[in-house]
C-alpha cells in the first residue's frame, strides 16, 4: 500500500479546531517570519491511526500556494537556511519515483485575505522518530508553490517563515 498525504481541510483563523484527540507525541511551535514576527502556530501529533496529523494557522502572508515541509534541523536564524534541508528519509523530493520525503507536504494556499490556515494528514512522518531527533526539527513556509519534482526541494523559492517545533507534554 502506499503511504498517502492527504489535505484535510482549509478555514479561516476563527474556525475552531478539530479535535485535539492524540495517543502519541506532540511538537507545537510558534512560525516566525524574517523579521522575527510571530504570525502563526503549527501543531503535528500521532493519532490512533498512525497518522501525524498537522494544523497550520499563519497570517501575513502573499496570497497564492505556498510550499509547507518540515526540516531537519530545529534553528530558525537569518535566511531560515540554518533549518537545514527537508526531512528526507532516504526519500527522494516530491511525487516522483522513490519519493516523497516523510517531511514533504502538499502545498497550502494562502488566501486574499493573506491567511493560511490548513490541517494535513501525514503518514509518513514521525513525530518520534523525525520530529524529536537530537537536533530537533523545523517547520518551513516558502515563498512560492512546490512543482512536486524538482530536487532536491521543489524548486518553492525562499524560506519565508520558520518555526522550531518543541515537544508538548502528553
């Protein structure tokens, strides 16, 4: 069977939030832009599927689709380069043969109102074994689209946004 990342839902800011219901790990985090501005939160935890599921909530942002990933380094300094590149897993990047990354996710569109709000299943990724490494782990917005082939990023452009994602108590 293959693994599926499959987006959930988008809402505005003000929708309340599914159920928080978890078995495993929590990683929240505060999403900063270049300036060093708090403009959202992310939230990824394991469900009793299996399955990470990942809450985005951003504002500030250029309308348009945005790559989201996760890094595998859990620094957001300067540029945001210093989070490293994605969670790859041995992965190659995207929908192309022997891929995608664990910390590859479909791109979320950011509306007029320059709000991003998406929840995404990932059954690819870890909280355990990606997102609490010795090193931590990061969440990044980029500034344009994921072509979902491009290697080793899908060519998405700069970082934009940047959260350090620290684990939740249970």
């Amino acid at each position: 069977m293959r693994a599926a990342i499959l987006p959930l839902a988008f809402a505005a800011l003000a929708t309340p939030a599914l159920s928080d219901n978890h078995v495993g790990a929590r990683v929240t985090g505060d999403i900063q832009n270049r300036d060093g501005e708090i403009i959202g939160s992310i939230s990824a935890f394991e469900t009793a599927s299996g399955i990470v599921r990942v809450s985005v909530q951003a504002t500030g942002l250029t309308p348009g689709p945005h790559a989201i990933h996760f890094h595998e380094t859990g620094e957001c300094v300067g540029d945001f380069t210093s989070a490293g590149g994605h969670i790859a897993g041995g992965m190659e990047h995207g929908l192309v043969e022997g891929g995608p990354h664990p910390g590859d996710m479909p791109n979320a569109l950011v509306q007029d109102e320059q709000v991003l709000a998406v929840e995404v299943f990932n059954s690819r990724i870890s909280v355990e074994e990606h997102l609490r490494d010795s090193d931590g782990a990061a969440f990044i917005i980029h500034e344009g689209a994921d072509d979902y082939t491009s290697q080793p990023s899908g060519d998405a452009g700069s970082r934009v946004a940047c959260a350090v994602l620290n684990l939740e108590p249970m």
